[in-house]
C-alpha cells in the first residue's frame, strides 16, 4: 500500500510540469448568438451615419434577408451607423439617396449569375446612383454586387469589376486567409497581416474595370491544388478541373484582389468580396472590415476600433 501512495503522490508531482507544456488562455467568452436578433431603432437625436441598404433580390445561394438583418445588427451595435433597408430601388431617385452619407448594394439581379434573363433597375434609379456617388456620397459594394453588372459599364466602373461567367471564378475553398496587403490604409490600419474567412466565396479572376483606379487593400491565393476532388466534393465536377485544364485557366494559383477602394468623382467606394451569407458575419476580422470600410465611405475617415481577432499582435 505503501507504494502505490508513494507512486501516486510522484506521479501528482510530475503534473504540473506536464501541464506546463501548454499554455492556457482565459478570454472574456460568451456563446455566439445562434438567433439573429431583430435590430432596435436607433434613437433619432443621436448623430449617427446614415446607411441606406439597396436589396430585394439575390442569387438563389444567398440568404440576403439575412445578410440584411445581420449587416443592420452589427452596424447599430456600433452605435456610429443608423441603418434603412430599401427591397425596391426600380424607381429610386436622387432626393431618395440623398437621405443618406453612404449606400450599400446587397443584389443580385440574376437567380443564378449565369442567367441571361435579370431583374434590373429603371435607367433613372441607375443615374441616381452613379451621381449621388458621383457628387459625394459613399458607396460599399458588398458580396453580391459583383455578381453582375458585367453588361452595364458604368455600374462596373463604378463598383471596380465584376464576376463573368466563364471567366471568373469561385475557388472551392470556403474558409482561406485573405491576405491584407495595406495595412497603413485607414480602413486597415491595426489589423494583422493575414486574417480568416468562414463559409465563405474566394472570388477569382474577376474582370476588373481599367478606368476604376481601384486601390486593392486584400487579396487571397487560389491554388490549382484545391481542385483536389478529395477536397472539392460534387459541387466542382473533375471532368471539368482536370489538371490540364486547370494550367489551361487564366488566374490560377495567383493572388486576387478581394477588397478595394476607389473614387468615383467626389465619392468613396468601398468594395468587399466577401460576406456570404450571416454565418461568415458571425466573424471579427470579416465585421472589422465591413464597419471601417463602410465608416470610411461615408466619411473619408475611420475611428472604429479593429475588433480583437483582427488586430495585430507582437510575434516577438
């Protein structure tokens, strides 16, 4: 007996210095919300940034009712931003948007963005847009708004570039780093030099429009390797990304850019890629660039702080 207490008290002993091997973290924690909450109205008498989302129709992959909820949560939390959602911008109007210090398209005019048929605006409600950018308001274009437009040279030259079929691509990946490659830009400022994106479209091989002088701040690295079948599942058909073809596509294992900025007469654009759909808002490096670039904008500057998983850090 003996010795099993004196073997038991040795091996309690040799604990500590086992557990040492690992660090252990405590952070401030709380679960993510797994209900998206009904936003509240902000209080009118505060000086907030007015932001007029345009949305009412999408691709069928994305939830943009929910994008909507989400992006209007996250951006009133903030206490900086006082958010409309408009779903019928057909016949929208100067005086309308006017209303407001920045836009963001959330739309798609297409159900699927290979579609020859397409949802779109009156000519008006387009000229409305491209002077309220034009004469000084500020623009994000988010996600979706690249999906189209690649008909419509303005719209394009306006949100930098677009997705075209046969040509542009989503590379299989739904998490990958983006890589930001200014981090002196005001919108970037204070975050670390790689973050992560979840669930979410690793947009490739965009057509980019020549005349929108757009300053890319992020990009992300597609790989032929990704096209693994092991990897890619049913969605990418191997018959179609054989290793062949894939040396045979424009873009391929190269860098892309995935945020940009860029002016368009006195107005800010700010242009982001990412933001699928509200899982992959749940994320801090993908909220810290949507709230600065946004912020940015609307206003030429930026006092949002980066949130904690985005921010740079000390390696040594």
């Amino acid at each position: 007996m003996r010795r099993f207490l004196t073997a038991g008290l040795m091996a309690a002993a040799a604990l500590p210095s086992i557990a040492s091997a690992q660090v252990i973290v405590t952070v401030p924690y709380r679960p993510p919300e797994t209900v998206q909450r009904v936003v509240i109205p902000a209080n009118p008498t505060e000086k907030r940034l007015k932001v007029l989302i345009i949305s009412g129709q999408n691709s069928y992959e994305h939830d943009w009712t929910g994008v909507n909820n989400m992006l209007r949560t996250m951006m009133q939390d903030t206490k900086r931003f006082d958010l409309r959602v408009t779903e019928d911008f057909d016949q929208g109007d100067l005086a309308m948007l006017k209303a407001y210090d920045v836009v963001l398209l959330n739309y798609s005019s297409r159900w699927n963005y290979a579609d020859p048929d397409q949802h779109l605006w009156s000519d008006a409600a387009f000229k409305a847009l491209y002077q309220y950018v034009r004469e000084g308001g500020g623009l994000v274009a988010y996600h979706s708004a690249f999906t189209w437009g690649r008909d419509i040279p303005e719209y394009k030259r306006l949100i930098g570039a677009a997705m075209v079929p046969g040509q542009s691509r989503r590379a299989p990946p739904g998490a990958f780093p983006v890589h930001i490659i200014d981090r002196d830009h005001p919108i970037t400022k204070g975050m670390r030099e790689f973050v992560w994106t979840y669930n979410d479209d690793m947009y490739t091989n965009m057509s980019m429009d020549p005349e929108a002088k757009i300053h890319v701040l992020a990009t992300a690295h597609e790989t032929s390797a990704s096209y693994d079948p092991r990897l890619t599942g049913p969605k990418y058909p191997f018959a179609a990304y054989t290793p062949d073809k894939l040396a045979k596509m424009k873009g391929m294992d190269a860098d892309h850019p995935q945020v940009w900025t860029a002016d368009y007469g006195k107005g800010r654009v700010f242009s982001i890629t990412l933001g699928h759909d509200e899982v992959s808002l749940h994320f801090q490096p993908l909220q810290t660039l949507i709230l600065r670039g946004t912020e940015w904008a609307a206003t030429g500057a930026v006092t949002l702080p980066v949130e904690d998983e985005a921010k740079d850090y000390p390696t040594k």
